[in-house]
C-alpha cells in the first residue's frame, strides 16, 4: 500500500498532537525493532515518519501544509 507524502506528513502532525515527543520515540523504536528483524521497507517507513514527527515539534512544519523539498 502506498502513502503520499501529503498523507505521511498529516500522519506525522497527527502522532505529533497525540503523543508529543514520545510520538517520535514510537516511531523510532519501531523503525529500529523492524530493521532489526528485517523488514527493511516498513522500517524505513518508521524512520522517514520519526523525521517528520521531529519537525513538526521541532521546527514547526505544517501537517496539514503540501511538503516542499529544498
């Protein structure tokens, strides 16, 4: 199944509402216990979705906002 980045950067604000920091520590976690047991795509999900969580907490990006790349 795939996922738009408009849908993983929603997601990511979503987690980030919720949970706050821990939302990024979730994410992380996950990515490292998938990694390890070697589901390699999903973990990269978890990863490219702890960045996302980071920066909207960290440096304001907007969820709801289209991603730009720069």
């Amino acid at each position: 199944m795939a996922i738009s980045a408009s849908e993983l950067c929603h997601l990511a604000g979503e987690l980030a509402a919720e949970h706050g920091f821990l939302a990024r520590d979730y994410a992380q976690r996950a990515y490292r216990t998938l990694d390890v047991e070697g589901f390699h795509d999903r973990a990269q999900f978890w990863f490219a979705l702890s960045i996302l969580v980071d920066d909207v907490l960290s440096h304001g990006l907007d969820p709801d906002a289209d991603p730009s790349i720069q």
